[in-house]
C-alpha cells in the first residue's frame, strides 16, 4: 500500500511493507498468550519514498535528524484507519 504524505514541506510516498493490529482481548488475561494480546497492540514497517517511487533515504534521514518520526507514524496510521474503517 502507497499512502502520500508531506515530509517538511516535501511531497512524499510511503510504502507500507508490514501492516497488523492486534485488538485488545474481550476476556481474561489468563486467556491471553502475552500481555501484548490482552491491551492489544500496532505493528508497522515502512519506506519512505520520493515522489517517483524511489527510495528516499535522504528524505529518511532528514525525517530522523528533525525528529519527526512519530509525526510521521501517526500520520501513516490515520491514513491506515481511514482506509480500514
């Protein structure tokens, strides 16, 4: 899955490469195979991609050297929710 974002005013593509959301469990935690199964818990893995789908790291390392990285997770996983919803 490709989502658009803007990365610092840059016009950007991620690709999603892992997507899975494990929703809290309705029972007892003696039910549960892990504490993370019992509260519930997002995996995502993705790349950060220019504008013509090539891999950005440049773009990768500017999201990292501004600290924007949980911006940018958040944002990813609104768009994710939309599109699931």
């Amino acid at each position: 899955m490709r989502i658009s974002v803007t990365v610092a005013g840059i016009p950007a593509l991620v690709d999603v490469l892992h997507y899975h959301n494990q929703e809290p469990f309705n029972g007892s935690a003696r039910h549960c195979d892990s504490d993370q199964d019992f509260y519930g818990y997002s995996e995502l893995d993705y790349v950060l991609l220019d504008r013509k789908g090539y891999r950005a790291r440049w773009l990768e390392k500017k999201v990292k050297d501004l600290g924007l990285e949980d911006q940018l997770y958040d944002t990813i996983m609104e768009t994710i929710g939309e599109q699931y919803a």
